[in-house]
C-alpha cells in the first residue's frame, strides 16, 4: 500500500528543502561543488530513505522496533553516503 499523495507531497517537499542548502552554499563558496548527479542521487537517497521509515512507522506497532528499524534505516543511509561521497569501503561505487 502506497503513502497517501498528502504524505508524498510533505516528503518530497522536506527533501527539496534539504537539497536547496548545498545549491544555495554553491552561489557562495567553492568549497562546495556538487554536479547535477550530486543532486539526483542525494534526491532519490533521502526521498528513498523517508519512504521507507514512513512504511516503518505506519507498518511497525511497537515503539522499540519502529525505533531501531528507523535507525538501521538511517545508519544504512549515513553508510552510503559517506561510500558514495568519499569511498570509506573502497568499493567500485565511491565517489573519489
């Protein structure tokens, strides 16, 4: 069962607000420099992310377990990110 459009709306807001800081620090520093696909792939990791703690909270009853799927949800995030931005496991996806 799908997210109710309200909910998708709301998400995909948050995440366009999230993705408008590294846009706007790029009109005044060098010291960010993210491309197009910098963009995409932090849009799909963030909205994917929230998609799936919103299933988590809508499908898990109990607190505990809504708690720590959300944050395994979160810590697998933080993984792939730092992965794709600056290859801490050295796989064939890091970003250097």
């Amino acid at each position: 069962m799908l997210p109710k459009p309200k909910t998708i709306l709301i998400l995909l807001s948050i995440v366009t607000l999230l993705l408008l800081i590294p846009l706007i620090a790029m009109q005044f520093t060098n010291e960010v420099n993210w491309s197009v696909m910098d963009f995409v792939m932090a849009g799909i990791l963030l909205f994917g992310t929230s998609l799936m703690i919103e299933l988590v909270l809508r499908k898990v009853k109990s607190t505990k377990h809504r708690i720590l799927l959300s944050g395994i949800i979160l810590l697998l995030l933080f993984l792939l990110w730092a992965e794709l931005a600056v290859g801490i496991f050295g796989s064939s996806i890091a970003g250097t």
